[in-house]
C-alpha cells in the first residue's frame, strides 16, 4: 500500500445494521486499497476507521454515503483522525 496520507474516522447512521454493512465495506475498502476497520455500535450505527492515500480514502467515504443496496444511509459525519490508528489490513473489528 502507499504511504498513509488520510485518515478519517467515519460514523454512519440509518439502517445500516443487519444489511451486510461489514462485510460490504470490507469489500469496498480492499478493493480501494485502503487501511482501517469497521465495526457495528450499540447505538445501531456503524464506525469505520479508513486510511490510505488521500484520493482512496474520499472515495470510501463517497461509497459510504451510499452503503450496500439494504442499507439505508440517513446521516454520516466525519472526523480526522490518526493515520497510525489503521491496522495494515482493512478489518471488521466487531
């Protein structure tokens, strides 16, 4: 992978547990080539930690606005966050 130059951590609210979320990100991320992890909050949203090279990670952001084909995305705020957080690999951490 290229040197990390974004991080963002991500949190995505709607109906977007149970739907495939995870896994569908997971996807999205190595297809992408970005680093990080997703994971389901109790509240019902969903946290995705995502870094990698600048134009990388804006584009999983834009795919997170849309979700999977079951989701239904009502409302999604970023954040900065530490490049050195994100796991090598891109993962679902719970």
């Amino acid at each position: 992978m290229a040197k990390v130059a974004r991080a963002f951590r991500v949190r995505i609210r709607g109906t977007v547990q149970g739907v495939g979320f995870r896994a569908w990100t997971l996807r999205q991320a190595e297809a992408l080539g970005v680093s990080g992890w997703v994971r389901n909050e109790a509240d019902g949203s969903v946290t995705v930690l995502v870094a990698g090279p600048e134009d990388a990670v804006a584009a999983m952001i834009e795919r997170l606005r849309e979700g999977p084909r079951a989701a239904r995305v009502s409302d999604l705020k970023t954040e900065h966050a530490d490049p050195e957080e994100a796991p090598p690999a891109f993962r679902i951490t719970g």
